[in-house]
C-alpha cells in the first residue's frame, strides 16, 4: 500500500502547504457571508474554511465561541482569539440578552479541546440567571472557583480527558500540556491553570460516578451514600432480589452451585503510594472500591505485629510477600490488594497494603478485610475464593473472621466456603497442594481459572506512574475512577464473550468426553468401579489417598541409607563383624556424600569467583578440608576395593564418558607428572566407576543407592521447576518495573534456585550412568532394562516446566511436557504390563474424568451466568424507569433533567439486555438441550 502512495506523496505535501494560503481567495477578496466587506479572518474549526469579514466571524460565531480564528496579516494567517474580535459571551439566558450584563474577569480564560482561550464573559445581572457559577455551569462550563470564578473548562474538554484516562492512562498533566501544545506551539505558553485543571478533573470524576450511580435521584442525595453504592457490580454473578429467581435458596443440591459466588483476591505491588504529608478529605470514603479509610485503618493498627500462621508450603509466596511489604523509604503504601469476583474480573472492593516492618506478618488480615468488604451484604449459600497462597491463608479463615468488625463478619453458619489457588500459580505450588487447591479437580466450578484478577492488575498498573506521587484521597478516587470504567466495560463486552464462551465449552466438552470413553473402553469396569469410589473418597475427604497425585518415587535415598543401616545391624548381631570401623555400607554413603560436595563446591566456586583475599582463603580452607575427608575415605576405600590402589598409583583412570557425567566437564584429566588436582576434580573411582575390579556385593549395594539418588534428583528438580515458575509469574505481575531492590531480590531468589537444578541435574546424570555401568557388569539386576526406561537421558531442554516454554513451545496447543514429568510407572509385570492398570494410568483416567466434569459444568454455568446478565439489566432499567416522576418538590428545570436522565439509563439497560439476548438466544435454542429460559424469548 506505501508503494503505491508514494509517487502521490508530493501531491499531498503541496496540499497541507497550500492549506496556509488563501487558496482560492485570490481572485475574490469579498467577505463570503456580507459579500460587501473585504474578508480577513477565517475560522480553522468551521467547515469549508471561507474568508469573512470582522462581523460576521463574530456573529457566526456566537453558537461556537472556542473556535480557533485567524486572520491575514498581508503575508500568512496568524492566531487571533474571537475577545479582541468583540465576541461577548452572555449567560444566564441561554445565549440571549440580558437587560443587566455583568463582565467577568478581563482575562477569563475557558479550556476547550481546541485549546486555551480568552473570552469577554457577560454574568447575567438581573438576577434571573443565578450565580455566577450556576450560570457557567448551565453553559456546560465547569468554573474553577464557585466565588469569583476566573477560569473554566468545557464540559467536552473535561469528558475528553476522562475518556482518555480510562482507556489510554493519559495523566491531567500530559492532557494539560497537549492543550496548551495545540494552543500555540510556536512560543513559550503564558496561560498557566494546571492546579485549577487537576481540581476540576477530580471533581468531574467525583460527580460523573454520583450521576451514573443514582444519588441525584435519591431521597438523601449524595451525602445519603452508603457504602460500595458507587461501584459497578458484575450483572453475571449472582445477587439474590436481582438476578436470581425466587426460591433459589431451596434449590436441590445438585443444582445449587450454580447460584455460587466465585471471588479471586490478590495483591498488587506496584500501585505503591508515596508518603509526602500531603493532607486530603476523601470525596467518596468507601463508596466504590476502597474500602473506608478510617475504619480500615483501625483494624490494621488493632492486628500490627501479630503472627499470622507458619508457612507450609513450598510455594515461597510469603518470602516474596514479607519482602514487598517491608520498609520502602518515602512510600506510605506498598501496594493494593484487591477482590474481583472470579469468572468475569469485575472489581468489589480493595484494600491498601501497609508498609513498613510491623505489619509483614499481618499481610492474611490485609486479605481478609478486602474479602469481608467484598460480601458485606452477600446472600449466597456457597462461596468459591481463589488466591495465589489459598493454601496458607484460608487454614484460620474462619477463626480470623470473629475479630472483624460486626459490619465484617461473614456468617460462616449459613455459607459453605470453598478455597482454590488459581491455575497459573498452583504449579509453583508444593505436591500437597496441587490437587486438594486445583481448580481442574474441585467439583462443581466449572472451567473457572481464578486469574482473572491478572488482567485487571494489567490494565491498573498504567496508572502506577501516577497515581504514586498523588495525595492518598486523590489516589482513591483516581483509582476507583479507572475500576469503574474497567468494570462497564468488561460488562460491554459479555454479549461477546460469553458467545465465545459457550462455543468453547461445548466444543471441549465433546472432545474431552471422547477421550474419556477411549480411555475408559480399555479399563475393566470393576478397575473404574474402585477408581470413581477412590475419587469419592478423596472428595469427602482429602486426607483418603489422592487420586489425581502422580505416583510417589518408590524410595528416597535416605531410605536406602536407613535400609543399609539396619542391614549392618542385623550382620553384627549375628556376629559378622565388619573389617572396618566403616562398614563396606557406610563406606559407600560415604562415598556418595563426597561426591555431592565435589559437586556442590564446583557448582559454588564458578557461581562466587573469589574477588577478594578473605573469600579466597576461605575457598581454600573448604578445599584443604574435602581434601583431607577424601584421603581419609580413600584409606576405607583400599580395604574393600584392594585393587583399586594400584589403579590409582598407575594413573589409571574409567572411561572419559563416565568422567564426563560425574563431573559435568570434559576437560577432565589426570596429571601423569604429579601435579596437584584439586579436591572437587579428584576422580573417586567408587564401584560403578571401575565395575570390572569391584567385587558382586558392592555393585549391588551401589545400585540400590543409584536408583534412589536418581529418582530423589528427579523429583527436586521439579520441585525446585514449580518454584522457579511461581517466581517468574508473581515477578511478571507483581515485581516488573517496581524499583531496583524488589527486582534485585527476586533475581538473587532466581540465581539461588537455578544453582540447586544445576546440582540436581548434574547428581542425576551420575546416579544414572552409575546404574547403566552396573548393568553393563551385572545383566541380571536389570534384566528387561526398566532402569534405561525409567531414567532417560537428561538433555538440558529436558529440564522445562510445568508450565509452558515460551521459546520451546510458543502456544498452549503445541505444549509438549518433558518426560521428568512423565516418569514411567516401575510396576511393570515381567511381561512388561501394567500390574492391574498402574497408577499413572489411574491418574490419567482420574484427570480425563475431571476435564470432561468440568466442561460440563462451564456449559450450565455459562447458560446460567447469561440469564443473570440478562435479568439484571432488566432488574436494573426498572430501577431507572421508576426513579421518573417522584421528584415534585424539585423545580420544573431539575424535574425534566432528572426524568430526562432516568429515562436515558433504563433504555441504555434495556438496549444493553435486548443486544445480548439477540446475540445469545439463537445460539442457545441450537444446543442439543437448551435452557428453559432461552426458549421464552
């Protein structure tokens, strides 16, 4: 397409020159309006741009008085304003004359979108217009000062910004610059009302949410307010007396979680709040979305300094949490923390995260006030809560929830509460809380994921810049601004989305389905028999055996180790005494002891090069010491492996691939000239390494304790891989672009970890190719090569996980898992069969089961969901329709724009309600069984 334009690219150019010139006025100087005056002046706003005289620019432009002029200087068109033209700007009669004119301030200046201007405005003086600032107000000009106001701003101007700062983050500054930018560019600007605009600003925002919520047409007007009254509710999530039928609480049990309420609660790092003194009365306290300061505050203070419960988990959640919540310098919040409801992102209430030392070990009470504000006044019977540390947090739930405030406290009695950790971060999660907080296996929810809260944390997180320098109230205000313009329109967007949705569901619903009658055809039906009820068990009772858990690696390496000790027991209490005080054994354990600190220190010594004396002599002294225990080993050693010495003293060394694996270099060697090796380099040459001159014993013994150290190295490398991935997610979300220290500390948390996969991976690739050297000597411990199946070659791509790669896998539909994940069940038959269908095949079976319950589910919620949509915004333009009329004791004028604005918000819900229905309806009555509402339309 630019190929093509630009042989036209110099025609347009000459065309926005001679936009400059008269044009075609060269001929024809005559004013176009009178055509009796010479014409000069031309308006760049009107359309047309014809050249008129003096007068007529003025009077043209009574109906238009922030259109920008110019006029021909003899050489070009320069800026001139319509008040030295004699434009008069008359309030109070709606344009008309006034039989006492009033001048304003000779330098009134109005702030429109098309920029500064200077303008001869007439008060109305007879007293019928009103004061002055209710006559520029009924001119849609909002004064910045209600006593001798000086300077004003269109309503445009100020509905312009509001637009742009809600969708574009633009700050009042920026905005104000623009303006004066398109005003004149061309020198240094003299208008300066950058205090008097962010007034403003604040006070629009403030009366555009009182308008849109209804207090103008309340009884007790805005200061009537009550608390949350302000906020956008989410129509799709279920509101008893709104949306959800009569007699729904006596609902059967099978169908009454679909009248659950699904929340997701987080906390955002980056929505930081600078401590300046500035002090601030809050417009709104606790009307919308944050929660009333004072109160709030009570409760922080009444909690500071108590322990909240010991951290079980693997997750590292609360480390990162304690290190964002301690002392910032100059920052009086460190962040929010907010509750949306769950499936649709729709904001309820939110909460600032105190900063300073004292309250890192009360961030659970921060939480909890945000949820109990959230359901001040919910009804429902069930609740579901997702949060990244659900597993920490909700353990004392209900025994924190008697300590709120009577206005807080959930009735616990009468609500059945259910936690979840949402799907993106329960794989950072530790093994015991991947299935009893998964989503994918709580029945009875759906496809909800729990990080809807995310995309909101996205879209807020462009006003941080901001909204950090602002005073707290501003902050509050700023904020709950943006969440209310979030919030209408995620709900613009449901007719869409929950198309999509359903289209999804069904479609998944099929396949998943599918999958699961393939799997289940190959399954004998008692076997799936034993597995529902295991599944019904766990269920009832997550501490019964967990169906969906992979299996369990067979024995640690400590087992072993306790095996072997007890195997030394019993010889010496039947009188075999070992030759050593190290039985052959314990020399072993020994053995493999050293070669983990050969490791360790390898690993460490690269990640810390010494740059300094002390940490030199210090890495020294390790040496001298892991020197001196492999001498000591080594003279164990020469009394169970006598041939070994010689060996030794020769120089002789195992095979280079061997080394290889067990040190992880290739630039092994020994020195034929004596030279001193280092102590972590020193080959040990146990058993596996030399197998053809280790005795039958030893190799056995060995192998038990190399099968155990592979699978343990197998199984912290994914532990250490679901860390990794909990803090690359919160670090993205929450750390990203939050200042130099949070960053520093994540990546040191990052370096400690990827230090201890290294090591895992690198004991892993010994412990395996110890095992393949044993076989190669002894066929018969490994006859049908179960070892080679179970421990595969570990490739570094290998260790991914469990999570997407974004470079391996760069869409969720061409995830392939790593095979460490994968790990082949050992219950495998001589025949090379599964004994009675083994776990991992039961664990396949379980999870399809649940997939296919799940979508099932998503289709009855998502038709469900709908309806409430549609019935609240029914529920809600009846509000509106019965708000008309009830106003007698207002005047004539008041009455007509109070019904005329009752009026436009039940059909904008009407319309809203009947776009959605002819959206859905159609593809609803098309389901193989639709819902009985969709078939009343």
């Amino acid at each position: 397409k630019l190929q093509r334009w630009l042989p036209l690219r110099q025609s347009y150019l000459n065309e926005l020159i001679r936009c400059d010139g008269r044009q075609n006025l060269m001929a024809d100087e005559r004013c176009w309006d009178c055509g009796a005056c010479v014409g000069s002046y031309r308006c760049s706003d009107c359309f047309g741009g014809g050249i008129c005289c003096q007068s007529c620019i003025v009077a043209s432009h009574k109906r238009h008085p922030f259109h920008r002029v110019e006029v021909w200087t003899g050489e070009f068109f320069d800026k001139i304003s319509l008040q030295k033209l004699g434009l008069h700007l008359q309030l109070g009669h709606d344009g008309r004359s006034c039989a006492a004119p009033s001048p304003s301030h000779k330098h009134f200046i109005v702030m429109d979108v098309s920029g500064f201007h200077l303008v001869n405005v007439n008060f109305c003086g007879c007293g019928l217009g009103g004061l002055p600032f209710i006559q520029l107000l009924r001119a849609k000009l909002f004064p910045a000062s209600w006593e001798r106001p000086r300077t004003a701003f269109t309503f445009d101007a100020l509905a312009t910004f509001h637009e742009l700062t809600l969708q574009g983050k633009m700050n009042a500054y920026d905005f104000y610059r623009t303006i004066l930018r398109k005003t004149d560019n061309s020198k240094p600007p003299t208008t300066f009302r950058y205090n008097e605009f962010a007034f403003v600003v604040r006070l629009w925002r403030h009366l555009m949410m009182l308008k849109r919520g209804g207090r103008g047409h309340a009884p007790g007007g805005a200061d009537a307010t009550g608390l949350g009254e302000l906020a956008v509710v989410c129509p799709a999530c279920p509101q008893p007396g709104r949306n959800l039928p009569d007699g729904w609480e006596n609902t059967h049990e099978d169908k009454r979680w679909l009248y659950a309420l699904s929340i997701a609660v987080d906390a955002n790092f980056r929505l930081k709040s600078k401590e300046r003194g500035l002090k601030d009365i809050e417009l709104a306290p606790g009307w919308a979305y944050f929660v009333e300061e004072e109160a709030y505050q009570g409760v922080v203070q009444q909690f500071a300094n108590t322990d909240t419960e010991t951290n079980t988990c693997r997750s590292h959640h609360n480390a990162i949490l304690a290190a964002n919540l301690r002392n910032t310098k100059n920052y009086k919040t460190s962040g929010a923390g907010a509750t949306v409801c769950g499936r649709h992102s729709v904001v309820m209430s939110v909460v600032d995260l105190q900063n300073g030392e004292k309250y890192v070990s009360t961030c659970f009470y921060f939480m909890d006030y945000t949820v109990l504000s959230a359901l001040r006044k919910t009804q429902v019977r069930d609740l579901l809560i997702s949060y990244d540390i659900a597993c920490q947090w909700s353990k004392n739930l209900l025994a924190r929830i008697p300590r709120y405030p009577a206005s807080l406290r959930l009735d616990t009695r009468n609500i059945n509460i259910r936690t979840a950790v949402p799907k993106f971060h329960l794989p950072a999660h530790g093994a015991s809380c991947q299935s009893k907080f998964s989503l994918n296996f709580l029945p009875k929810v759906g496809r909800t994921y729990g990080e809807g809260v995310e995309s909101e944390w996205a879209h807020i997180n462009g006003t941080a810049p901001s909204s950090k320098e602002m005073a707290p109230a501003v902050r509050h205000e700023t904020l709950n601004d943006h969440w209310s313009g979030w919030n209408w329109t995620k709900i613009l967007g449901f007719g869409v989305y929950f198309l999509r949705k359903l289209a999804e569901a069904v479609e998944w619903y099929k396949r998943s389905k599918n999958n699961l009658d393939s799997l289940s055809s190959t399954v004998p039906v008692e076997t799936i028999i034993r597995w529902e009820a295991m599944i019904t068990a766990w269920l009832a009772d997550t501490n019964e055996p967990d169906p969906y858990a992979e299996p369990a690696i067979e024995m640690t390496l400590n087992d072993v180790r306790l095996e072997f000790a007890r195997e030394d027991a019993e010889e010496a209490a039947h009188g075999q005494i070992s030759v050593h005080a190290l039985t052959k054994r314990s020399f072993l354990v020994v053995g493999l002891e050293i070669e983990e600190k050969q490791r360790t220190f390898e690993i460490t010594s690269k990640a810390r090069a010494a740059r300094t004396s002390a940490l030199a002599a210090n890495a020294q002294q390790s040496r001298n010491v892991l020197h001196r225990q492999i001498t000591q080993w080594r003279h164990v050693q020469d009394i169970y492996m006598s041939s070994v010495a010689a060996h030794r003293s020769q120089g002789l060394v195992p095979r280079q691939e061997v080394l290889d694996e067990m040190t992880g270099s290739s630039a092994i060697d020994i020195d034929d000239k004596g030279n001193r090796i280092e102590p972590d380099r020193i080959p040990l040459l146990l058993p596996s390494s030399v197998p053809h001159i280790a005795s039958r014993e030893l190799l056995i013994m060995e192998s038990r304790l190399r099968y155990a150290q592979a699978d343990d190295a197998l199984a912290t490398i994914r532990r250490l891989r679901r860390i990794v991935t909990g803090l690359r997610a919160f670090k993205t979300l929450n750390v990203s672009g939050s200042g130099n220290k949070p960053n520093t500390r994540v990546h040191t948390l990052f370096q400690r970890f990827h230090l201890k996969i290294n090591q895992a991976v690198k004991r892993y690739r010994v412990g395996r190719m110890a095992l393949l050297a044993i076989r190669e000597t002894l066929p018969a411990l490994d006859p049908r090569k179960k070892w080679e199946a179970r421990f595969q070659y570990l490739h570094d791509n290998d260790v991914r996980g469990p999570d997407r790669d974004e470079v391996l896998e760069p869409s969720e539909g061409r995830v392939a898992p790593s095979w460490i994940w994968l790990v082949q069940d050992a219950n495998i038959n001589e025949d090379g069969s599964l004994a009675e269908f083994g776990e991992s095949v039961r664990v396949e079976w379980a999870k399809a089961k649940a997939r296919t319950e799940r979508w099932k589910e998503e289709i009855e919620l998502l038709c469900e969901e709908m309806r409430r949509v549609l019935a609240f915004l029914d529920w809600r333009a009846l509000q509106w329709h019965e708000k008309k009329g009830v106003h007698d004791s207002a005047s004539t004028a008041l009455r007509s724009g109070l019904d005329a604005y009752a009026a436009k918000q039940a059909t904008i819900f009407s319309c809203l309600s009947t776009h959605f229905a002819e959206k859905w309806v159609h593809r609803l009555r098309a389901m193989d069984s639709p819902p009985n509402w969709a078939l009343q339309f």
